[in-house]
C-alpha cells in the first residue's frame, strides 16, 4: 500500500522481470480469508469484526503499540487544559468509495451518534477542514474513544451498505454468507497489493489463503505448507463472582491450575492470567502471579456449608465448556460444588472479555465498568504508571473476577501469502490486508 495512480502500474509492470534471488511486491491476485465467526450486519457500531472493519471504514485517529494516538483521517488535533474542546485537522484529497470527497460535514453527521451514546450532551461543529468537539465535562479519553472502529467515518446508500474511506471497497454482500472487498483505487494512503480480497464468514474449512483457528475442541486439519500466525494475546478469559461470598471467591482462585488449562484445552497457544491486563499491555502482570494451592484453599473454606454453585458459560461456546469442566474439577478438589450449565445465569459466569485498545488506562476503565465499579477507575493518571498496578490491584481485591488465561488471535496461513508479519507489527488489533500481497 505504497503507490498512487499510474506509478503502481508501472512498478507492476517491472516486477515482472525481479532481480534474481529478489523478493519483491506483487501488484493484483485475490485473496481468500476463511473466518469461524458469523455476522450479518456491515454496520461497524453493530457486531461487524473489529479486526475487519477498518479494511473499509477508517477513523480519525489509531492507536499504536504504545496506546498512543497517532494521525488517520485526522493529520493534527490540539485540546484546551480541560479535555472539554478538541479540535481535529482533517486529512486533504480523502475520497469515500463512491467519489464524495470527505468533508468536515460528513464526518460530523457520521461521528454525531457514537459520541453522543458515548458522551451525552455533546457538541461538533464543522469548519472547512476542521471538527470542534466539545462538552461542559472533560473528555480525557477522547482520543481513545476515536479510535474505536465504532467511531469509524462513513456513510450509507439505498445499495451499499457501508461506504468508507478505508483502502477496500465493498464489491459485493450476501449477509451471513460472503464478503467481497476490492481494492480502492483513490485510497489515499495508495492503492492496496491485493485486487480482491473474498471473506467468508462460519466457514469450517482450512483450505483458504488465510483461515483462523479458534482455540479448543473442534480443531481444523491444518494443510501442508501452512505458517502458523499468532498475535500477543488479545483476549482475557475469566471467571465473573458476582454473587459469592469473597472467602468462596479466594478459595476457588486458589483452587483453580492454570497449567492444564493452558497445555491441554489451549494446546499451548494461549498463556495463564492472574491479572486482567496481559504482561505485553501492562508490563508487572509477574506481580499477581499466585500458584495454586489446594491445602490453603479446603482450609479457607473450613466448617463452611454453602450450596452448590452453577458456573454458567455461552451454551453455543466449546471451547468455555471444557474450562468450565476443568475448573469444577479443580473446585471439587477443594471441597466447593460447581455444576457447569449452558446459559447466562449462573452464580459464576464464564467469559470472554476481547480487549478493545492497547492504552491500558483505557483498558483498565472499560473493565472497571464491566465489573460494576467504574469508580475504581477515577484515581488513574498515564503519566503515572504505578496508578494502572494499584488499580488493576483494586479491582482484583474487589472479589468479582478470578483471571484465568489469556488467548491470541492464531490464523494459518497458505503458501501464496506474503507479507504478512510485516503487516501486523502495529499493535493494533485489525487485519492490515491491504500490506498483504499474493503469489500467482
């Protein structure tokens, strides 16, 4: 995703001719993309894949490895001492995928909604080149939020469902069944190596140029000459206590052995949580790392008599069934009965919480939130990192979750698929197709 107009073509033509021993970008092919994962919606606010979305729909700014926002549609930003009033640059000569060029005016009518769901009483008002966003309470995490695909710029037609700036276009969209994106000739940032790029959502097979593989039972027969891809982990794996006495909740937590969760039913590719933030996003998860230990735990539980607890997990998920499985078995060791049952309403509930950035303040917020007690978030400051380990600490003593392991995105990848690594070494959490290229 280098060049623009007639300058890719004519590179094209000379890599025909590579020098010896070479290994040069290729210009056209299709690639095809095998997902497990089924949605019928396009709508990046609605359930379309986060790691898919911004192929098409891009937003004002990204984050990168660090958490730190960088330039997308937007080139600047400056905000006054209070968070209240951002002001963002918008990129010149950005086209949408059928010719309207991107003004101010239509990033506002597409940003308007998210941020007001997000924000409240909110204000954006469009210059020529320029979006003023403000509110009569700060927004220190603005930025942040910007950079979700939920924030992502676009529009709709009476035809198309989503039209974007990003570097694919949709071609065609049979919900449910098949994705076709085919590469954006205006793309500002230059015209993608790919010409097509076909996705087909719940699809079992392992014979595309690029197939996911979704930990635990179930597992597809991986091909001859497949590369084996993993991301850092990206997805948190926990046990949610909301209505358990907290000495039940330490001694389950002490109970529970991580290792066979991770060698048996992750076949190794996932790695043991004893935090909620992984080592790569916060850098001290060592310091909540606690062995399990059996003895402590029938002791803590002593002359206790309480009822059997059900541990609910997603009746639709496999792969939480056998942890699930796992981790009443590790409790009955400890003298506490938990029966696993398929549903949502459980006294303990199996979850997967995805991570949604890599700024691990905002991480560590959104998980506030999604354990009940956002207030334990207010004393976080970036500027002091040791303000994230006190309050991850916090959290964790708050005796709502017990951390079990965390998972990495892992795909297969054929033979003619080239670029690859190189291609996600960002940090973010998209596919970045548009840096992939095809053999013939």
């Amino acid at each position: 995703m280098r060049l623009h107009g007639w300058a890719w073509l004519a590179l094209s033509s000379l890599l025909a001719f590579p020098l010896a021993g070479a290994t040069r970008p290729r210009y056209g092919g299709a690639l095809t993309v095998d997902l497990s994962a089924t949605w019928s919606t396009l709508d990046p606010a609605d359930g379309f894949p986060e790691s898919l979305s911004p192929l098409i729909a891009e937003t004002l700014v990204r984050l990168n490895a660090k958490g730190e926002a960088e330039p997308l549609l937007a080139t600047n930003w400056q905000r006054d001492a209070d968070r209240k009033r951002w002001r963002f640059v918008l990129r010149p000569r950005v086209f949408f995928h059928d010719g309207e060029p991107l003004t101010a005016a239509s990033a506002a009518l597409s940003l308007a909604p998210a941020l007001k769901k997000r924000y409240g009483d909110i204000g954006i008002t469009a210059g020529s080149s320029t979006l003023l966003i403000q509110s009569d309470r700060p927004m220190p995490d603005l930025l942040t939020e910007l950079a979700n695909p939920r924030m992502a710029i676009h529009r709709k037609s009476d035809k198309i469902a989503l039209i974007g700036t990003g570097p694919f276009r949709i071609s065609a969209w049979e919900p449910g069944r098949r994705l076709t994106l085919a590469a954006f000739e205006d793309y500002w940032g230059g015209r993608p190596f790919l010409d097509t790029v076909n996705i087909n959502p719940g699809a079992a097979r392992a014979s595309a140029d690029v197939f996911d593989l979704p930990v635990g039972p179930g597992r597809r027969i991986v091909p001859d000459r497949t590369r084996i891809w993993s991301s850092a982990p990206r997805e948190l794996v926990a046990v949610l206590v909301p209505n358990v006495q907290p000495v039940v909740q330490q001694a389950l937590a002490l109970a529970i052995d991580r290792a066979p969760i991770v060698t048996v039913l992750t076949q190794r590719k996932g790695e043991a949580a004893y935090g909620l933030l992984p080592q790569w996003l916060s850098g001290y998860l060592f310091l909540f790392a606690t062995p399990p230990d059996v003895a402590r735990a029938k002791a803590m539980m002593g002359q206790l008599r309480i009822a059997p607890l059900t541990l609910s997990y997603p009746a639709n998920d496999a792969f939480l069934r056998s942890v699930a499985d796992r981790v009443a078995l590790n409790a009955r060791d400890a003298g506490i009965v938990v029966q696993p049952v398929a549903g949502a309403n459980g006294n303990l509930r199996l979850v997967r919480l995805p991570l949604e950035s890599t700024d691990a303040v905002a991480e560590l917020v959104r998980l506030a939130g999604v354990l009940g007690v956002p207030e334990r978030a207010s004393a976080l400051n970036a500027a002091k990192p040791e303000t994230l380990y006190e309050t991850e600490r916090l959290l964790l003593e708050e005796h709502r979750i017990i951390p079990l392991l965390y998972l990495p995105d892992v795909y297969g990848l054929g033979p003619r698929v080239r670029n690859w690594d190189a291609a996600q070494k960002n940090g973010s959490f998209r596919l970045h197709l548009e840096n992939v290229w095809v053999e013939p």
